[in-house]
C-alpha cells in the first residue's frame, strides 16, 4: 500500500476515535450508565478506531523511512496510549467527562502538530 493509503487509514482511526471518545464523555456527563447497549458500540469504535491508528502511522513510517524510535514519534505514540486510556474515566468520574473530552482534543491537536512540524 501507498503512503497515501496509511494515511487515510490514520485519519479515518483518529475521525472514529474522537467520535467515540466524544460520545462516551457526552453520555457520562448527562448521567448515561455503562450498561446501556450503545456504550457497547462506542467502546467498539473506540478499540478499532486505535487499531487503525497505530495501523496506518506505522505503515506510514515504514513507507517514508522515518525510524520509529524519533522523538516526535514516541511522544506521538505516548498521546494515542493516554487517549486510550482517558476513556475508562467518564463513568467513573462523570463530573469530569466534558474536562476529558476537552483533553483529548488537546491531545489530538498536539499530535498533529508533531506529524505536521516534526520537531525533535
């Protein structure tokens, strides 16, 4: 595959992470409960939205060559691991939901701005 196909495969990972991530804080934060059936769905969406992340910057990489050991690339990988686990938060701490939507936009931003700018 194309570089411009991992790529996509990110970007459709990072667009299905938020989503649920997005989701799941909002349903918290208005006292949704856990065993709601959807949350099932969104907890699913949030497992194969990461997989394709990592999926497609991996395959990435390896199609330009960039060594997965550069910093912009570990602190990139440490964002997508805590956004992963941000999401075990919200039921637990609903008073914190909108606080944990906010970061992982933050924290998505940031990763952005690594890929874009490559900085260390």
């Amino acid at each position: 595959m194309s570089a411009t196909v991992y790529k996509l495969i990110h970007l459709v990972g990072i667009f299905a992470v938020l989503i649920a991530v997005g989701g799941i804080c909002f349903h918290a934060a208005v006292g949704g409960a856990k065993s709601n059936e959807k949350h099932r769905l969104a907890t699913l969406l949030h497992g194969v939205g990461l997989f394709l992340v990592l999926l497609g910057g991996f395959g990435m990489l390896a199609k330009l060559s960039i060594s997965v050991a550069s910093g912009w690339v570990l602190v990139k990988l440490a964002i997508w691991i805590a956004i992963g686990a941000l999401v075990a938060i919200p039921y637990r701490k609903p008073d914190q939901a909108i606080n944990v939507a906010m970061l992982t936009l933050l924290l998505a931003i940031v990763a952005g701005v690594l890929a874009l700018y490559k900085p260390f």
